[in-house]
C-alpha cells in the first residue's frame, strides 16, 4: 500500500523519485492531503528565488563547525534583526 508513511521512508533513504511518484498518487485520492503537497513541492525542485541572499553566511551557515563561527553568524543575525526593526 503506498502512503505518506512510505513516500517518507523511501526520501529519507534518499529514493527521490519513489517518494514523489507516492506522493503523486496520495495527492490524486486525496487531492486536499497537504502533506503530500508540500513533499511534492519540495522534492519536484521549486525553489523560491530570494533576491540579495548574502552567500558567504549563507555558506557559514551551512559548513559552520565551530564555536567562533555560530558566534559570528549569530551575529550577523543580530545586526540584521536590529537594522530591520525585527522583534
């Protein structure tokens, strides 16, 4: 029986294409199943198109490792929540 269940062991088992042909066919028996959409979303590719992103704390984000490198990147977000106005 394909479901969620299913389509999300085979994504986590990095079995891309498996996990979004199931969430295909539980999106088409229950086209309301927001789940299903959103995996579909996700593993199809769409990707929002962020303007301005800054790569290089992108980057620090992603690879970040040590205390020092959080710290900094913490506060890149800090400066930036501060210049916005963010609560």
């Amino acid at each position: 029986m394909k479901t969620l269940t299913l389509a999300q062991i085979y994504e986590l088992q990095g079995l891309r294409d498996e996990a979004l042909e199931i969430y295909k066919e539980v999106l088409k028996k229950d086209p309301k199943n927001a789940d299903a959409r959103a995996a579909i979303h996700r593993l199809s590719g769409v990707r929002r198109h962020f303007p301005g992103v800054n790569e290089e704390m992108k980057r620090l984000f992603v690879e970040m490792e040590s205390d020092e490198e959080f710290e900094r990147f913490e506060a890149w977000l800090l400066q930036l929540q501060g210049a916005n106005g963010w609560n």
